[in-house]
C-alpha cells in the first residue's frame, strides 16, 4: 500500500484558493453601563410596589451581540451568505432572548445583485428592516423606541421557521415580504406571521414603511393563563402598555417614518398603529388599538460628539370595562462621545407619564403605568411617571 504525502505548502495553497471564493466575518458589541431606574415594579400582579434600582447594564446604546456573517461567490453575480448572531448580557454572560445561542438571528441563502435575496432561519420582519433605520431606535438604540417597543421598530422580535425576500436596490426604491411558517399540523394559519415592507432613499431623505400581522406566533409568558403566543420568545408581551393584551388572537402592525438629513443635523418624523384581535379565548373583547406619532432629531456637534432628543405620543383605545384612554407621554435625550471608531461612550436618560386605564396581565382594569424604553433596557413601573439614566461605554469589533 503506497502512502501519499502533501507538504505543508500545497496544503496551505490549497486552503487560499477555497478561501478565495468567499469570506467569514466575526464582528460584535460590548456594551455596558450605570443604570438607574425609578418606581421599577416588584412583586405579583394587582400587588406591585415601585422602588429605584441601581445596577450595572447591558446594551444600554446598541445590544450586546457577537455574529459570524459569511459570503460565498458562486458567479455570474450569484453568492451564497449566511449569518448567525447571538445577544447577551455582558452583566453575567448569559445569552439573551430566552437562551438562545443564535437568538437574535441565524439564517441562510442566497443573494444576487440584480434580484435581491432569499433567506430563510429566525429572521427581522420586513417591517423592521425597513422602518427601522428611519425610527428614532436608529440613533439611539432602546432608549428611542416608542413604549414597551409596542410597534416592534426596536426589533426586540425575532420569527422563527421563516422565509424572507429582500429587493435589490432601484434607483433608490427597496422592497421586501417574510413569511414565517407556524408549524402546526393542520393549520397554515395558526402561529403564523407575514410581513411586507419598502424603502426609498434619494439623497437626503429616507422614507420607510412596513406592515406585520401575526396569528398567536409570537409568545408572552409561558403560563397560558397569560396568554397563547407559543412561537418565539422575545417578551413581547413584557412591559405593562400591552401585557394586557397576550391573550389576543392576532397582532397587526402598520408603520412608517420618514427623515431628512441636513449633514451636521438629521430630523425624523414616525408613525404606527398597533391592533389586537381579541378571539373566543381571550381575556377581553374587541379590538385593542395603540396609535403612536413620534418626532426626533440628531446633531452632530463635533466630529466626535453626537446629540440626540426625542419626543412620542401613544394613546390606546377603549376595550371593555375601561373608563378612559390609557395615554403616554415620552421623551428622551443622549450624548455620545466617540473616543475612536469603535469605542463610544454614552450619556442616555428618558421620562415618560402615562395616564388613563388600561389591563393588567390578568385582563382587569387597572390606571396605566409608565414602561420606558424596549424590553431589553426598560423595566415597567409601578406608579404614572418613570424615569431612566444611563452612563457607560460601547466598544466594536
């Protein structure tokens, strides 16, 4: 039996030339910080109590997140990608959305120049890809989303088992549709969600608009007695503005937003409206509506030094048993200095006053109470107001 050798540099030759034909990337976030929270909720539904926490954070400015994305060439303008990118907490080290190692995003395709791409894995809706990058959440990360991320812009929800086309670019116009399967036998509606999205960008201004539907697919708690959304777990019924609601039979999110940029400043204008779709099984009747207009602006003070405010408005619509409106005032301001290209430290803070009735996540009529920022940096409180600073550093890799 005859044994063949290969030396070390053919092998290394050979391994240039696969190589060659595409590209892995590791990239990722670390970001954390001081955090103080004020009236945060302890205790058990219908028996909350406010206290102020102080703690150390993380993704506070950007969520903490570390991915590989890969390309591969295959000709004529054809490449095969992939991206798989896991959230955690840099406070203890845990992955975030409830565990996951790829939480935040794991899918597969293909892309051409001409035609866009097909994807498929745990995705972003279209409406967040492309309302996304002109919401205030673009320039400041959680603390610019509108209350308890409601309208999903932060994109603190992730679909599972779903397919997605992305456009390619024309003359500036970009559209997309994801569809995600809801895996139950029988049924191709139930568990499901779909969404569409398009884009235009022309010099300065950036418009975006999107729509999201969703049937029990995406999940609030765990226990049933709070809801059946048994999909993905990214808590999206984990703020007190909708955790009323987790029992609804359907989601439907319409949204749009539009910026203008000046160079030095940049201005945004948004707006959403959020349904749910009470069914036989829900805890209240109706249809519960959430509209939300916001403004926000950017400045560029210095090279290095950024500033940002915002302001939105949310109001709720009547469902039974409920007297008034529940409504919600909420501003937020940051700094960010940049020290050099990847490594930023941040000033955030943000108030928010809510008023009128709404549901506790027992379905009884409650007084609304406040519930800044997303899921990941807000924790709702126990009393109307609720006020959040934070301090601390962001690096890139």
């Amino acid at each position: 039996m005859k044994k063949h050798l290969i030396s070390a540099p053919v092998l290394l030759s050979l391994a240039g030339a696969a190589a060659a034909q595409g590209s892995v990337t590791l990239y990722g976030i670390v970001d954390a910080g001081i955090t103080y929270r004020s009236n945060e909720r302890t205790g058990s539904v219908g028996a909350y109590q406010g206290h102020s926490n102080v703690a150390v954070t993380s993704g506070n400015l950007s969520g903490s997140r570390w991915g590989l994305k890969g390309k591969e060439d295959l000709g004529n303008g054809l490449s095969a990608i992939f991206l798989l990118e896991d959230g955690f907490d840099v406070t203890n080290g845990t992955s975030g959305q409830g565990g996951r190692l790829f939480g935040r995003q794991a899918f597969a395709g293909l892309a051409d120049q001409q035609y866009g791409s097909l994807t498929m894995g745990r995705q972003y809706t279209s409406l967040d890809d492309f309302v996304g990058p002109v919401a205030p959440v673009s320039a400041i990360g959680g603390f610019g989303a509108h209350p308890g991320d409601i309208d999903d812009l932060d994109q603190t929800t992730r679909v599972n088992n779903s397919i997605k086309y992305t456009s390619a670019n024309y003359a500036g116009f970009t559209f997309g549709a994801l569809y995600g399967f809801g895996g139950q036998p029988g049924s191709l509606k139930d568990q499901n969600t779909w969404s569409v999205g398009a884009g235009y960008a022309n010099g300065p201004l950036h418009l975006g608009v999107g729509y999201e539907h969703s049937d029990n697919s995406k999940s609030g708690p765990n226990d049933p007695t709070y809801g059946k959304w048994q999909g993905t777990y990214d808590g999206t019924f984990n703020s007190s503005i909708n955790e009323g609601y987790a029992s609804a039979q359907s989601q439907q999110i319409v949204a749009a937003g539009a910026t203008w940029d000046f160079g030095a400043a940049l201005v945004g204008v948004n707006y959403s409206n959020v349904q749910y779709k009470a069914g036989a099984d829900s805890l209240y009747s109706g249809t519960a509506t959430f509209n939300i207009a916001g403004v926000f602006g950017t400045w560029n003070v210095r090279p290095r030094t950024h500033l940002f405010a915002g302001y939105n408005y949310t109001r709720g619509s009547h469902v039974d048993g409920l007297d008034s409106e529940a409504q919600y005032h909420n501003v937020s301001v940051g700094a960010q200095y940049d020290l050099s290209k990847r490594s930023t430290v941040y000033l955030l803070a943000g108030y928010q006053h809510a008023s009128g009735m709404t549901l506790d996540a027992l379905g009884n009529p409650v007084a609304a109470t406040a519930s800044f920022a997303d899921k990941g940096n807000g924790h709702s409180a126990a009393a109307q107001s609720q006020a959040i600073v934070s301090v601390g550093l962001r690096e890139r890799f």
